[in-house]
C-alpha cells in the first residue's frame, strides 16, 4: 500500500485539522474533506465532483505544484464567488505522493 | 386543492420512480418541485453526463435517465406542481396533510414522500453590495416570464448555458440585450457559443469581456449597472439598463423543509431504515438523497430501492388492513391509470405434425 500523505485543511470557520489522506484510493482534495466532515454534509461536493458547481472551491496555501487547471475547472471559477488568486476546485486536486504537506482553506459557503 | 394520495416532494430520479412503484399498488402520485421541469439534478445540473451505476445501464446520460423514468411511469398519470416550492405542511385531524407551495398552491395527501435530494435548487446571488435592495424591482435571478423584458434593456450576467441561452432568446424580445462575463470563455452548448458570437456580430447581442457587474444604478428600480472591465486596462464605466439577470447557476438549500418538525441530521432526514423510511412523523416518508440512516449511500439505484418499499407502507396507510401480495410485472402485467395496459405476450400454444 502507498503511504498517506499528511495535510492541512482550515475549515470554514478557521480551525486547522492536519490529517492523513490515502493516495491510492483515487480521491481527490474534496472527497478527503468529507471523509473527515470538515465541512457539513450537502454543502460540499454538490456536484459530485465534476467541476460544475465551485462547492469544493478552496484558496491554497502551501506553494505545491498543482495539476493544470483543465478548461471545465477555470470555466467553473471565473463564475464563483469570492475567488483570489489562489482559488482552485478542491475536486481537481488529486491526493498523490506530491502533495505531501499540503495546505487548503476552504472558500465560504455560496 | 390537489387531492392525490402520495404527494412527492421532489421531482428527481427517485420521485419519478415512486410514481411507478405506486401505480402498481393503484396509488396515484403528485410531485412538487422547485425547478420547472422534472428530473431533479439531472436535469438541472448534469444532463450530458454519464452514468455508469445504473444497473442494467452500462451508460447513461442523466438527461436520458429522466426521459426514461417520465416514459416508464407515464401510464400513472402524475401530476407535477413545477417552478414552485413546498413551504408549509399541516397535519389535519383525520391525519392527512396539506402542502402548501411558496406560490400558495394547496395539495392534499395522506402521505408525503421527501424525494427533496440536496434540497430545492435557489438561484446563486452574486456579491453586489446592493443587489438586494433591487430584487423584484429590475433584478431578477430566473426568467420566469420573457414578456416581462418586451422592449426593455437587459443587461445578463453569467457564462453557462443559461446566461447564453437567454440572451439568445431575448435578444428578439428586448430592446437591447448586453452580456457580461468574468472572460472571453463561455462554458456552454458549442452551439449556443457559436449563436452568440453570430448575434454579437450582427450587432444584436453587446457582449461585455472580461468583465463583471459590480453595482446597480436606481433609486426605486433599476436604471442601470456599474461594469468593471479589466481588458488591457481597467476601467469602469455604466450601462443604462431597465433589467438586470445575473444567471450564476443554483444550489440547493433544504429551505423549508428544515422546519416542518422533522428530526434533521448532517443536513438530510433522519429515517427508519429497518422498515420504511419513515420519518419521526407518522405519514411523513423521506427517501434518496435526502434522507439519513446508518450507512446511508447517495446514489440513484439506493433512491430506487427505499422508493418501493416505501409505497408498501404507504399502500398500508391507505388501506388500512387491506390484504396484498408483491406481483411481478412479468405476470400481471401493467394497468394504467389512463386505461393501456401492457402484458407480456401470451406464450402460443400449436401442435407439431
């Protein structure tokens, strides 16, 4: 089994939670959020996971190489609110060996 | 007042198919939904996507599923209460229960099933200091009515479908039609892009990009919006506007439902899983994804399955007492309420010589 990759993920109302996240179970950034319930249950991940509806959208932190954002994920964010620089869709975010240590702040409710 | 004996409260997969699954125990079925038309998140959100977990389906588009699932309860004659919310519900003496919509349509049923998913789809507001000062007074966040833009100046914001779709459609009604997005990129139909570029060209549709609304002119109503462009430059200037749409997609909130005395958690309804998905409410049934209960999965074919047993407790409310045995499909056929009736054909009996 590979290893778990540690991270951090500040939730909505600012409390910092370091947890493990699996990198062999093909999950993304947002589905880690909701195995743990960083964030309550129908206000995240809405869509599925398929870049369409910015309920995962998080600012991050750390100054991890990030996968490419593909069309469908930009598209998606340049019609969500309250997007910085630093904005991305948690569920682009595949949980590889590379994102060890990284760091995410879970964009308000909208 | 509509009278039926299951009132769904939802039109997505698992509501369309209660519909079905009553049919066969001669129930008749009504659906309310927020959304104009049927099919839930399906239709709403995802429609040309597949799905792979249907079973029987190795692939299936969202949209297609919808259309599949109004054809195969079609013979049960539902109604559907669509574009309004269920917002009261009150129990009578008898034990029955009047919903009540936020348009003041009244329904009555003695049992209501929540197929209510993630809950009712509300428009998306954008952060505009002021743009609640001008709801309902040249803001709009859904087109309800085209005729309302007859002659006007729109000005729409948003780059999905519906931001396009729109301003393609009103670009014949109103007088002027502006669109404004955060970037040349539209996320939508290749179709409707190419339809609005042809518009723009003519000269019938102004678009406005990279750029967004950042505050609306009036006193009373609507007069016009503020723009921020930030082509090369930035720079902000006004647009004269007697309607502003800003179209940024929906998201579902439980809404109203989260008052109605049900026992709530994780933000779904807590159910009897080991029976019938009854809620704390006796009558009061919640099934698919919006309902909870020790090991609960959000899928479709899980909305199928709590759907069926559900209408068996129903069919129990309604008849008290009433003896029934489950039948299959394949023996006895199907009966509509609109008088067909489909049957496997008879087997053929002949000698051989």
């Amino acid at each position: 089994m590979e290893q778990d990759i540690n991270i951090t993920i500040i939730d909505r109302d600012g409390v910092a939670h370091n947890i493990q996240a699996p990198t062999d179970m093909a999950m993304n950034l947002m589905e880690v959020v909701r195995s743990y319930e960083l964030a309550p249950e129908g206000t995240i991940g809405i869509c599925g996971g398929m870049a369409m509806c910015a309920s995962c959208q998080c600012y991050v932190n750390s100054n991890h190489e990030l996968p490419e954002m593909q069309d469908d994920e930009e598209a998606m964010l340049s019609e969500a609110f309250n997007v910085k620089e630093n904005s991305r869709l948690g569920c682009q975010i595949q949980m590889t060996p590379a994102m060890e240590g990284l760091e995410v702040e879970l964009a308000p409710e909208s | 007042m509509i009278k039926t004996d299951i009132l769904i409260i939802g039109a997505g997969p698992t509501g369309l198919f209660t519909v079905f699954e009553a049919g066969l125990l001669k129930l008749k079925c009504h659906l309310i939904d927020a959304l104009p038309q049927p099919g839930g998140q399906c239709s709403e959100i995802y429609p040309k996507k597949p799905i792979y977990d249907i079973p029987a389906y190795p692939e299936i588009l969202a949209g297609d599923l919808t259309d599949k699932l109004l054809e195969q309860c079609k013979q049960f004659e539902p109604g559907f209460t669509l574009g309004e919310r269920a917002e009261t519900i009150d129990k009578q003496d008898d034990g029955t229960f009047i919903v009540t919509t936020n348009k003041g349509t009244k329904h009555h049923a003695p049992v209501v099933a929540i197929a209510s998913g993630l809950g009712s789809f509300e428009p998306r507001k954008p952060l505009i200091h002021n743009i609640s000062d001008f709801e309902d007074k040249g803001v709009e966040y859904i087109i309800k009515d085209p005729e309302l833009y007859r002659d006007k100046k729109v000005v729409i914001a948003g780059g999905g479908d519906s931001a396009l779709d729109w301003s393609i459609f009103l670009s014949d009604v109103a007088s002027e039609v502006t669109l404004i997005h955060r970037r040349n990129e539209f996320r939508g139909h290749l179709d409707s892009v190419e339809k609005v570029q042809e518009l723009k060209n003519k000269g019938k549709v102004n678009l406005i990009t990279p750029a967004e609304v950042i505050g609306i002119l009036g006193a009373r109503k609507v007069k016009g919006v503020v723009v921020k462009q930030t082509q090369h430059i930035e720079k902000e200037f006004e647009i004269e506007c007697d309607h502003f749409v800003p179209l940024f997609g929906l998201s579902p909130k439980l809404g109203p439902i989260a008052n109605w005395g049900l026992e709530i958690e994780k933000n779904a309804i807590k159910v009897n899983n080991a029976l019938d998905y009854q809620t704390n409410i006796p009558g009061i049934f919640a099934i698919g994804d919006g309902n909870t209960y020790p090991g609960k999965l959000k899928l479709i074919l899980c909305g199928f399955h709590e759907a069926t047993l559900m209408c068996q407790a129903a069919y129990q409310i309604i008849n008290p007492g009433k003896r029934y045995v489950l039948k299959y499909t394949t023996v006895s056929g199907i009966d509509g309420f609109d008088g067909t009736r489909k049957e496997a054909p008879k087997a053929v009996v002949k000698k051989i010589e």
